[in-house]
C-alpha cells in the first residue's frame, strides 16, 4: 500500500509539474505575440508618420499658363548692356527690370492689355523714354515646394499667378497679408521677405500707374523664387 501510495505521490507531481509547465508557456507565447503586435503597431504608425511628414514637406505646386503686357523699352542680345539700361532707367526714378533672356528685354509697368498701359507709356513719353506695348505669355509650370515655408512658398506663389492673370484685387491683396500672418511666423523664410515687401507696396498705392509699375517688380521677385526652387 505504501509503494501505490507513493507512486500516485510521483505521478501526481509529474502531472502538476506538466500543468506549469505548459501554463507558462502558453502565458510567454501569449507575452510575445502581444509585443510583436505591439511593435508593429509602433512600426506601422512611424512608417504612416514618415509618409504624412514627406507628402506635407513636399508639394506639388501647379502655376497655370498667363498672359500680361509690359512696356518694353529695349531688346538686347547683351546680358551686360540690358543689365546697364535697366540701371539707369532706375536711377532716373522708373522701376525698369530684365526679364526674359537671350535676347534680354528691359520693360517698365504691367498690365493685362495694352490700352491699360498707355497712360504709363504716355508719361514715360513725356520724359524722353519711348516704349511698345509686348505681350508677356507664360506657360503653365510645374515645382516641387520641399521643406520649411512651403505652405506659404505655394500660397504666395499662386497669389502672384492670380494677381499676372487678372491684376491687383483687394482680395488677392487682402489674402496675401492673411496668409503671411497666420504662415510666416517670427523666423520667416529669406526668400520669399522681397514678394511680401512688394505686397506690402502694392497696399499702400491708390493709382492703377504705380501699381503696374509694382506688379512687374512683383512678377521679377516670383521668378527669382522660381528659379530657386529650379536650382537655377
């Protein structure tokens, strides 16, 4: 009797000590199982986050084909000669820029026609400088807006497309301000500090003369920031 008893004693052991045995298993399978879901929700969500960061950091800016009119003073085949007309025009008192390229043509005001530029051709007559009307035509353009201020970058940049497809508004004026103050912040970016001082201009001139001779020093700024974000 004493050995059965002793026998049921070992086999009831051996079977508790199974029980635990596969009890803890089952609860450190459970652990890792837990873990593993754990550590993937965590590398799902960083890859998720990374994907949101790069799509906000990095915009596709789509600036629509425009047509404007200037007041073109000259065409040279010399970069140096249209930097050097450009100069002197502007020391004479007139907002002269260069724009375009090979062959460089100096130009003073913007308009959307041409009869809207004939008074500012009048008075510049009336000072020795004789002009033409040319019509300015840009084709739709495609950037990649990467990095800090790119939300205002975009903002700005489409404003100017606006105001070159149907001049200055209070509203397009109005809305430039609105976004430089809620984007721009204490730090904003250096490049874009000359198109909001034009902006700021622009505001404070009541007749539609000076504000086309603005609005090509508008147009000449947006394109030095377009040229930056070309890396040219």
């Amino acid at each position: 009797m004493k050995g059965l008893e002793r026998i049921r004693i070992v086999v009831v052991l051996i079977v508790g000590m199974m029980a635990l045995g596969l009890l803890t298993w089952g609860l450190g399978k459970a652990y890792l199982e837990l873990v593993g879901q754990s550590g993937r929700v965590k590398v799902d969500s960083a890859q998720n986050h990374s994907k949101e960061t790069n799509s906000a950091n990095n915009i596709r800016l789509v600036l629509p084909d425009v047509k404007f009119w200037v007041c073109q003073v000259g065409v040279f085949q010399s970069e140096s000669n249209a930097q050097l007309s450009s100069e002197q025009l502007t020391v004479l008192g007139h907002n002269a820029k260069v724009i375009g390229s090979n062959p460089w043509m100096v130009a003073i005001g913007l308009g959307h026609s041409a009869e809207e530029l004939k008074g500012l051709r009048q008075s510049l007559a009336e000072k020795g400088i004789s002009t033409i009307p040319k019509q300015i035509v840009l084709p739709e353009r495609t950037f990649r807006v990467a990095g800090n201020g790119s939300q205002l970058t975009m903002d700005l940049l489409t404003n100017v497309n606006v105001i070159l497809q149907e001049g200055v508004t209070e509203e397009s004026l109005a809305k430039e301000k609105q976004v430089w103050d809620a984007l721009a912040g204490d730090h904003p970016p250096k490049q874009l500090a000359g198109l909001h001082q034009f902006y700021s201009q622009i505001r404070e001139k009541t007749s539609l003369e000076e504000q086309n001779a603005l609005k090509l020093s508008l147009y000449f700024e947006s394109q030095r920031v377009i040229n930056q974000l070309s890396g040219q």
